[in-house]
C-alpha cells in the first residue's frame, strides 16, 4: 500500500510541474535565455517528491540547490523585464512536489490554483492599473483591516447600560454597511446608476433594509445627481424585508403566515411598485450617468450610521426594561426599532406554541414593522438630508398604509 501511495505521489508531483511548467513555458514564448520551461519545472517537481521520500534534510538540502542556482541566474540575467515571478513559481513547484508525497490532493489543487493565477496576467495587471481606481484601492483596503484586523479584537459581549451592545456585532454592522457600498458601486461601475443602484438595494435589502437605506443616502448627498436611484434603491430595499418576513414565519408557524399573508403581499407589491416608479424616473435622466466619479464608501458616514444604530439598539432596550411585560404589542413594538423580523419570530413563536391565537399575531407584528419603519425614516433623514428623505419617507408611508389596508381588508 506504502508502494502504491508513493508512486501516486511522484505521478502527481510529475503533472504539478508539467502544469505549471506549460504555462511558463508559454511566457517564454521562445526565448531559450529564459530561466525555466517546462521540463525544468518537471524536473524540480519531481526533485521535490524525491527529497520528501527521504525527509527534511534532503528536502532542505534540495530546496537550497535550486535557490542558489536561481539566485546565480537572476544575477546574470540583463534583461529589461528582471521579475521574480518564474523564479518563486520554480522554488513552489519543488515544494508543491514534496507535499505531493503525503497529501496529493492538496498539492494538486494548489498547482491549479497557482497555474490560473499565473495565467492571468494580462487580464489582472489591466484591471488593477487600468480599472481600479486609486480610491477604489484604497477603500478594498480599508474594509480587509476593517474585517481582518479589527474585527477579530473586538469583544464578543454585550456590553453597556442594559447589555444592549455587542462591539462585535455592531462592528459587524459597520462592515456590513461599507460592504453594501461597495457592492452598490461595482454595480455603478458594470451597469451605470440608473439600473445598478436600484438592484444594489434590493439584493442588499435581504442583508439589511436598514442599512440599505442608510449608504443609499450617502450616495444621494455626495452625488445629488444619483438621488432618484438612490430613493428607488431605499424603497426596493424594503421589499427584501416582506419577503424574509414571509420566510421566517413560514418556518416559524404557518397559521400566523397564512393570517398575515395578505397584509404582507399588499406591501411587498407596493414597493416594488414605488420602487420601480422611482427607477423608470431615474431611467429618464437627461445628465450624464456619474459613475466615475462615485465614491466606493464612506468610512466616516459608515461609522455614524453605526453610531445611529447602537443609539436605537439602546433606546430599544432601555424601553423594554421600563415597559416591562405590560403588553405584547408594545414588548414588540419596541423590539421592532432594532429588528423587525426578531419580533415577528418571537410573536410567531407564541402562536406555535398555542399561547396565543394565530388571528392575535397580526396587530404586534404589523406595530413592529411600523416601528422599524420609523427607524429606517431617521437613518433616511440624518444620511441623505431632507430631499433623499422626502420621497423614502412617502414610500415608508405608502407602503405601510398598504400594508395596514390589507390587514383591514382581510
């Protein structure tokens, strides 16, 4: 058997360099100065397996053999274009050929992952100093120290008056407000703002209404031009936050999902219906399409719309420790500042349970998606100014009216 995995394990080291070495070995493009094709990648591949066979030292000892005469033929190499990247490739390939020995399958991904990478060149190297943008960079930059930095060092507790904050969570909604920026802006940047921002909010939407509506107002305040599509944008959002609450309830208690499906339809048709009014506007622009000079995010206005929501989150909490349990309607309403779909679960969870009746769900559930829209109107108004929240706030009051009517209608 040991016989068998060791043949298979120099077979695969054998393909890794054949792989990696045709690619290389295309770059040449014939140029028999270069410093390795694709029998040398063969053949350091295999040196690798073999040196694995016999254990680390070898390995070492074969690893600093080809170092040394890599570093001797970069030395005499005069050429204009004196990149490390065949170089490195060869000295990967020697070690991708030892781990072959013991684990096959990972060798072999990580050649095909390395070939593509190499392969790639042209379109990379035009994308990086031809499309992205120095801002754009910049802004990538930010959210990976934001996520894989910074994250990882904030506390995992609630925190504060009430334990109403958890640093980790909001830091996670701070992540996720740059992160719905910059999907809104390579949506911008592939199909212009007139389409792009509308279908940025409503597929945001099914991450975050609520913040949706907020990166939409930053948009409209730093680029007054995009504010039509930045409003069909908010208002599609909300119709994300019908359809995750159809799909919560139908896990949560199909009784209570059968009572509020009417009232639920009513307003998840109405803002797609506002929302599309405001994208056909956006359509009919006569000023050119901004795109270019669109900012990716906002790490100030992202902190602040962070901020805005720990104070709602506060807020919420505070009023449930002061109302008590004095009511389900309330108890729910004040949960639906922070999260609307929380407070539908819980109300939905009592019907299931046979607490309540099915027919009682509708009233606290309706109250809490009221009073997320009330959130949603402060975080419209305070990051797009007076004219973004016009026209959000008649859609919220549209479609909540809807909403209502189709409960009384039922």
């Amino acid at each position: 058997m040991d016989v068998v995995l060791s043949w298979t394990g120099f077979a695969v080291a054998l393909g890794i360099g054949l792989l990696i070495g045709a690619e290389r070995e295309r770059r040449k493009g014939g140029d028999g100065d270069a410093v390795a094709g694709i029998r040398t990648f063969a053949v350091v591949a295999l040196l690798g397996a073999v040196g694995a066979s016999f254990g680390i030292t070898m390995l070492l000892l074969a690893l600093a053999a080809v170092a040394a005469l890599l570093a001797i033929a970069y030395a005499r190499d005069t050429g204009s274009d004196r990149g490390l990247t065949t170089e490195v490739s060869l000295l990967l390939c020697l070690i991708l050929g030892a781990v072959a020995i013991h684990q096959a399958p990972l060798a072999a991904g990580l050649a095909v992952a390395v070939t593509i990478l190499l392969a790639a060149r042209e379109p990379m190297h035009h994308f990086v100093r031809g499309v992205l943008t120095a801002e754009e960079l910049n802004n990538l930059l930010v959210l990976a120290a934001a996520t894989l930095l910074v994250l990882p060092l904030v506390p995992d507790r609630p925190l504060g008056p009430f334990d109403a904050i958890n640093p980790r969570a909001l830091w996670l909604i701070v992540i996720l407000i740059m992160s719905i920026g910059a999907a809104a802006h390579t949506l911008l940047r592939l199909v212009g703002s007139r389409v792009g921002l509308p279908l940025a909010g409503l597929l945001s939407g099914f991450v975050s209404s609520v913040a949706t509506i907020g990166v939409m107002g930053s948009q409209a305040r730093s680029l007054p031009a995009l504010r039509r599509s930045a409003v069909a944008a908010a208002v599609l959002s909300t119709v994300a936050t019908f359809v995750q609450m159809a799909a919560v309830l139908a896990v949560t208690d199909l009784a209570t999902l059968r009572v509020l499906a009417v009232p639920l339809a009513c307003g998840g048709v109405t803002a797609a219906v506002y929302g599309v009014l405001w994208t056909w506007k956006g359509l009919h622009l006569s000023a050119a399409d901004p795109v270019q000079g669109s900012v990716v995010f906002s790490v100030r206005a992202s902190l602040l719309l962070g901020l805005m929501i720990a104070v709602v989150l506060l807020a919420s909490a505070a009023m449930r420790v002061w109302l008590g349990d004095r009511g389900l309607a309330i108890a729910t309403g004040v949960a639906g500042f922070a999260d609307t779909h929380a407070a539908a679960v819980s109300v939905a969870s009592l019907a299931a349970a046979g607490r309540i009746e099915p027919a009682a769900t509708a009233v606290p559930i309706l109250i809490a998606l009221t009073s997320n829209s009330l959130s949603k109107a402060v975080i419209a108004r305070t990051s797009g100014g007076r004219d973004y929240a016009r026209p959000v706030l008649l859609g919220l009051a549209v479609v909540l009216a809807a909403t209502w009517l189709g409960w009384w209608l039922g």
